[in-house]
C-alpha cells in the first residue's frame, strides 16, 4: 500500500530532521510526474555544479559503476515547484485516483477521516522538498530555497547517486516491475532510495580519508517521533503511516543495502538492481531477501457470497497489497511499537480491495492476511480486533466465536474470520 497516489518519474530529495550527521540531514522520496515540466530559475548555482563531474567520479569509484554521461543539472524555483504538484492534484483523473487511495488509507483506519490526501501531499512536500531527479529527462533539479552550503551539496551528492545507478538500471523500468499498489513496489523504492542514501553517507566517509562506507551510528534504528521543536509542522502533524512512508525507503533501504553490501562487498549496487526485494519483509529483514523468502497472496472474501445479489450494486474501485511494513505500522498506530513489530514479523502476505455503492458513497473493504502459522494468525486475528475498536468510533459485536467476529462499526457491518493460518475481514457492508 502506498500513499502518494501519483505516478513516478523523478526522485525528489527532501529535508529530514532527526539523523544527527547533517545538520538537517537529507532523505529522498519518488514523486511522478508532478515535477517533470517545472521551469528552472533564471541563474544557475554555477560553484555548487561545478561539482558535479567530481562527486560523479567519487561515487564512481565506490560502486565501480562507468560514468556513461555527464547530469545536465538546474535550479528551480519553490513557486513553480509548489504549483506544479497543485496542478497535478487537479483534474478528473488525478481526483479519481486520489478519492480512491485516500477512500483506502480511511477504511484501515490509517488516517483520520477529516484527512484530505491532495492538500497534506502538497503542503508536506512543499514543506520538505530540496531536490529531484527526473529520470526521464536524466536532468537533476535543485530548489532555489534549499540552504546554500553543505544542505545543497548533500542533496546534490544523493541526486547524483540516483543519476548514476540510471545509467546502470534504468530507474523508471525497475521500478515498473512493481506493480503500482504493491508492496514490492514500496520495497524497490526502497532498494533505489537505500541505496542512494547509504551512498551518500559512504560519499562523506570517503571524502574524510576514512574507508567509503557508513557508519554503524548514522544506520542505526533512530527514534522516528516527531520533532516538537516547531521546525516542520506539517510533518509534525501528519499521521504515523504518512511520516513512517515517507521515511521507510531511505531509513530501512539504507539498512537494507547495508546488509547486501557486508555480504556481497561491490556486486552489492547492482545486485539489488538486478534481483529486486520481492517484498517489505525482505527489506526489513535481509536474511529474507538472501533466502529467497517470498509473499503469498491470500485469497479474498467474495464479495458475492458475502452480500448475495446486493454484490451487484457494487464496483471495484481500488485494490493491492499490504505488506509487512503495512501491518507493523497500522498495529503501532493502535497498539505499540513492540507489539507491532513481533506481530508483524510473523506476515506471509496480504491483499486488499475496496468496492464503492454505484449510486451511493457507500464503501466496503476486503482485507485478507497470511501468517506464519495458525498460531500467529490467531494472534493478529486478537490485535486486529482492538485495532477495529479504536479506528471506529462505535464498535457492536453481535455474534463472537474463536475463529469468527461480526457485528457493526461506523461504516456498517463487519465479519473478521480465521481461515487456517490467515486472517479475513470484510467491512462497511449493509
């Protein structure tokens, strides 16, 4: 599951506030095609790109990647950039699309219901946004508002890292290997993003004589609460799922292509170009990745035998898989972070569907998730539970058994079942 509901064609850098090696430290997030036409500033920083061929060359030297060609690179302005993304908001298709991821997020209980996904995209990237890579145009574009000196180096050294791992695996068709709301797409965001994040530390290391990789400190597992100094206040506000999306590709990739490294030494950058992560699972955990471990895609409720005739009434509006890092995130928001984190780890697969009434805005939500064993299921089958009693303001149960729940919630009725060693849910159903 993903919450930018946009497609992707460039690789946009913005500010992060809570790793202690820059000061703010830089991070990257894809972005679509919102980014892909903006207007560049009327003078360029001629010092700051004047280093690009040598950061290129460095960075060449610590992945024995070929310079293939030279990054044209631009400034651009944070008006024109601002617009754009508004832009792209608009339009019956982009409406359409938003309407259902945001209709998505609501039902799991993943954001409030006063969320308005359009308006927190614009703001929240209006607010952290340094720089992008357009892997399209092979141009790399650097906001005229990111702080001159080291913020602006740094975000150049990330984009750069982008921009050669291109010239090796194009970005955009690696990408396109995961299909748009899966959770492999979110893992091979986080192999490019890891990467050029773990590559953007190992830069630092080497231009201070010492051996061109992180450190142990800077990949560490950080404390992701949010800043209360005022710094970022949309980031502030924003829900859990949103901030931990926002920073799982480069936190947990970076972690990632660490482990690939240790294993593998150099043939690690293209290995994880080449043999993509099938799953959130493998990210979190390398040892998945190594062991071939994949996700099974468990079978749905049908909605014919649930509803009956009414199921005709109903369309498919959106529909994916949710992964292990879903799961961990959706259990802290309405558990804590050790009990998620357990729960989670013990996923094996999960898809989603969201039908929509064709006449009414009557939503129903198809969940199913595989577990390690009936066992584990068992376990999530209780979590998801206080999950339902906390997402929904009023929550009746009707009939409870130990494998099976039903009764009604905010959106109407809901049966949450065992089936083996998986779980089901179907809810909003009248």
């Amino acid at each position: 599951m993903r919450w930018l509901p946009v497609g992707r064609t460039t690789e946009m850098h913005v500010l992060r506030w809570w790793r202690k090696m820059f000061r703010p430290p830089l991070f990257a997030v894809v972005f679509g095609t919102v980014l892909a036409s903006l207007p560049a500033a009327a003078q360029p920083h001629t010092a700051l790109f004047g280093e690009v061929d040598g950061i290129v060359k460095t960075l060449s030297e610590i992945t024995g990647w070929q310079v293939r060609r030279k990054v044209p690179s631009e400034i651009v302005t944070r008006e024109s950039f601002r617009k754009s993304i508004e832009d792209h908001t608009k339009g019956r298709s982009a409406e359409k699309e938003i309407h259902a991821e945001e209709l998505a997020l609501k039902l799991f209980g993943l954001v409030p219901q006063d969320f308005s996904l359009a308006r927190e995209t614009v703001d929240l990237l209006d607010e952290q946004a340094a720089a992008y890579y357009d892997y399209k145009k092979k141009r790399l574009f650097i906001l005229d508002s990111t702080p001159a000196g080291s913020e602006q180096r740094m975000a150049l050294v990330h984009e750069l890292a982008h921009a050669l791992a291109d010239q090796q695996h194009p970005l955009g068709k690696y990408l396109d290997k995961g299909k748009p709301d899966s959770d492999e797409s979110t893992a091979r965001e986080a192999v490019m993003e890891g990467q050029a994040t773990w590559l953007t530390w190992a830069y630092e290391e080497k231009l201070a004589g010492r051996k061109a990789e992180p450190s142990e400190d800077v990949l560490a597992p950080q404390d992701t609460d949010a800043p209360s100094d005022g710094s970022f206040p949309v980031l502030n506000a924003a829900p859990l799922y949103v901030r931990e999306s926002l920073l799982f590709p480069y936190d947990s990739g970076a972690r990632f292509q660490d482990a690939v490294y240790h294993r593998l030494g150099a043939k690690a950058f293209n290995e994880v170009f080449e043999r993509g992560p099938a799953s959130t699972q493998q990210v979190l955990h390398a040892g998945d990745y190594f062991d071939h471990k994949e996700p099974k895609a468990p079978e749905l409720p049908k909605l014919a035998v649930e509803l009956g005739a009414q199921a005709r009434d109903y369309r498919a509006l959106i529909g994916g898989a949710v992964g292990e890092f879903d799961h961990e995130i959706l259990l802290q928001q309405y558990t804590d972070r050790d009990t998620a984190r357990a729960a989670a780890m013990q996923w094996r697969g999960g898809e989603f569907r969201v039908f929509e009434h064709k006449k009414e805005s009557a939503p129903v939500l198809l969940y199913a998730s595989e577990w390690d064993s009936p066992e584990a299921a068992r376990t999530f089958f209780s979590l998801y539970e206080r999950v339902l009693q906390k997402k929904w303001k009023t929550m009746r149960v009707a009939s409870r058994t130990a494998t099976e729940i039903t009764g009604t919630g905010d959106n109407g009725k809901f049966t949450v079942r065992i089936v083996g060693s998986g779980v089901q849910s179907i809810e909003g159903f009248k």
